[in-house]
C-alpha cells in the first residue's frame, strides 16, 4: 500500500504525542522515515495457565523453554495436558515468539534474514520432540484465540491472547495467571507478540487534508475517546503509554500484569517488511519442522531463499 502509493505520510500528527506510543509500534508503521498508520489499541498474546494445578504438580511458572517442555509433562495427569499451544501443536503462532526469545529477530536491523542460526533451530526441534510425547493437548474444540481449552479443564498451560482475559477471569476467577513466552538459550529472553490496530489515510481520496484532521482529532488528540474504545469494545490495551494507567480494567490482576508485558517483552508481530510470501514460506516451514520432523537448518535455509528475493522488491 506504501510503496503502491495508496496512503499517505501521516508523520505530522503526532507531535509531541509522538513519545506516548510504544517506539517498537511506531517503527512497525514507519517506512523510509515517514509514519503510515496512526495506531489505536494494541493487542497481544501470552501464555496463562492455572496456578492451582502448577503448585499440585510443585512445578514453578517457567521462565526458559526448557522449564516449560519440563512442566508439560509434569502436568500431564490423566485426561488434562499440561500445555495447549494450538491444535497443530503451535507451529502456527510460535514461529516469532521463538525468535524474540533466542535473541534473533524475523530481519536484522539492516534488513537481512534473522531466522536461520543454531538457536532457532535447536528450539524447534525441541518443540517438534513436545510435539510427538503426549504432553501438548492437540485436538481441542476451539483453538488457541478461544480460551475453551483452559477454561474447561483440558490443560493446565495455554498459549493464547489478552482477549480471552475477561472469560478466563469469569471462569477461573483467582486460579489465573499470565506469563511470556519462555526464553531460550543463555542470550534469550522472554517475549510476547503484539499487534495494533491503526488509522491510515487514502491517497486516492479527494479529502485527504479532512481525513488527516479527522485522524488527528480522533487518534491523537480525543485521548478519552481512545481510552473508551479500547475498554468498551472488546478488550484491548491503549495506544497510548499515558492511557494504560487510566484503563479501569488494566488496573489489577493478571489484567495488568499483561499490559506489562508490551513495554517489558513485546516485539511487534511481524516487520513491516515481512511481505505476505515471506510469511507463508516461514509459517510452512516452521509446521514442517514442529509436526513432521523435517531438518530445521535445511529447511529454514530454503526460507531464506525466499526472504531475500522478497526483501529486493521492497529493502
């Protein structure tokens, strides 16, 4: 849409709310210096699983990958698993969390491929090794984004997002809590995915200048209006730094430790970058890995191929 000369440079708006926004959302929006999107909530996945059955099971919250490949099978106790990642055994959300948390990225700074090194690798062959032992509830009714799993007492862990909160909260009341996703190896560290919503402007519009000033109005300056559609329709976190510590429901709880996690653990959820072709190479890539036991170096390998000649249309 950029580079198709579809929207428009909104970099003006901002001002001086421009230190308001998490820096990290702003770059995913950011191309060739100029600002696109003007976000508007964010929203963010994360793991939660039920103190209760941990402390039954003595095993401690995870913190390293290996922790939690631990726990599963610590949790495993008869019917209930003690780790939901999705029914393809995660292979389709934790692609980047397993990055973020080797220390490696989707791109280098100076845009080249990130995703192809021993790290990753090993951590992927971990999960495909998860994959195959028993531990991981695969074949639940609902997948990750719905809380089902957890909620109805099929596993101990889940991966999903601060959406499900609110139900999760009314299930489960105090047996709740919220974690990243692991870190891995010595120069990893914790990490949680998240993605903004964002208002951008049409170039083919015969109103830009209106639009920009409606966009302004709205996503910059109304910061109460901002902070009534992030609690009031669905649950979500603000945009705005300065309006987290305002959201009534992001005060407490698991509610607010997950709030947390975006300033302390985030990375947004792809790079800007990261063309649709790159993603559908990595993603099938990663499936192979974690499900069929293909070779993660081999494998990622011929992901790269396709990165960079998809980075050479647009880097």
């Amino acid at each position: 849409m950029i580079t198709g000369n579809q929207v428009v440079d909104l970099s003006e708006l901002l001002g001086d709310a421009k230190s308001d926004f998490t820096p990290a959302m702003l770059e995913r929006m950011t191309y060739e210096g100029k600002l696109y999107g003007i976000p508007q909530v964010i929203d963010l996945q994360l793991l939660v699983y039920r103190p209760s059955l941990l402390q039954q099971a003595g095993v401690q919250p995870p913190k390293t990958l290996d922790e939690l490949i631990d726990a599963a099978g610590k949790l495993t106790q008869g019917k209930v698993k003690g780790l939901f990642l999705g029914n393809d055994g995660g292979a389709g959300v934790v692609g980047g969390p397993v990055l973020w948390s080797s220390g490696h990225d989707y791109l280098t700074s100076d845009h080249k491929p990130d995703f192809n090194n021993a790290e990753v690798q090993g951590a992927l062959a971990k999960l495909h090794t998860l994959f195959g032992s028993g531990h991981l509830l695969l074949g639940a009714p609902a997948d990750w984004s719905e809380p089902n799993a957890i909620a109805q007492g099929l596993t101990a862990m889940q991966w999903t997002g601060l959406w499900a909160l609110p139900q999760l909260l009314k299930t489960l009341g105090d047996d709740l809590g919220v974690l990243p996703f692991p870190a891995i190896g010595s120069a990893g560290r914790q990490s949680v995915p998240f993605g903004a919503y964002a208002s951008a402007v049409s170039a083919k519009s015969g109103h830009v200048d209106a639009a920009k000033a409606f966009v302004k109005w709205l996503w910059v300056d109304q910061t109460d209006k901002q902070l009534e559609w992030a609690q009031s329709y669905g649950f979500h976190i603000p945009a705005r730094t300065s309006l987290i510590a305002k959201a009534d429901k992001l005060k407490s709880g698991v509610a607010a430790q997950a709030a947390g996690f975006v300033n302390s653990y985030g990375h947004a959820q792809t790079p800007l970058l990261w063309t649709p072709t790159s993603s559908a190479a990595f993603s099938d890539a990663v499936d192979k890995i974690i499900r069929s036991g293909a070779n993660p170096a081999s494998t990622l390998a011929a992901v790269e191929s396709t990165v960079s000649t998809e980075l050479k249309r647009f880097a």
